[in-house]
C-alpha cells in the first residue's frame, strides 16, 4: 500500500468526522503536557517503524519491477523468428 494513500485516508476521516479529529488532537496534547518524555520516545519508535516499513516497500516495489520486466524479456518472441541481437546480414 502506498504511503501517500494512508495519508489521503487519515487526511479525509478527519475531514469526514471532524469531532473524531479534534478528540484525537485534544488526547494527544493532554499526554504531551502531562508526560512528554514517554511520548516523544513513542514518536521517535513510531518514526523508526514508519521508516523501516517504507523501505520495505520500497525494495518490495523493486522487486516486482525488476521481476514483470524479467517476465517481458524472457516471454517475448521476436516478429519474424530471428533474434534482434544477432547481426542482420548472417
């Protein structure tokens, strides 16, 4: 799944439900005021598995690119049963 999709989704919830967005606000400046270390240790953790998994998909991403054009070059068959590599005049 894409990043941008996830955010696109978040982004219109709360657009949709604005009373769920302005909960969510409020819990989470209330635990920031009252217990700030232990939040910025959960942002800095959900920011390193955030990461983690957008790597993830990007070599996941790779990996089916890499192996559709494997799939293109090797099924693929010339037009007229002569390889396009070799020389013409042979």
């Amino acid at each position: 799944m894409d990043f941008g999709k996830i955010v696109s989704g978040i982004g219109s919830l709360f657009q949709a439900h604005p009373a769920i967005a302005v909960a969510v606000v409020v819990g989470l400046g209330v635990l920031f005021y009252f217990r700030p270390k232990p939040m910025l240790k959960l942002v800095a953790t959900l920011l390193v598995f955030v990461c983690l998994a957008y790597v993830f998909t990007l070599f996941g991403d790779m990996t089916v690119t890499g192996y559709s054009q494997k799939t293109k070059m090797v099924n693929d068959i010339p037009q007229g049963g002569q390889d396009p590599a070799s020389p013409s005049g042979r």
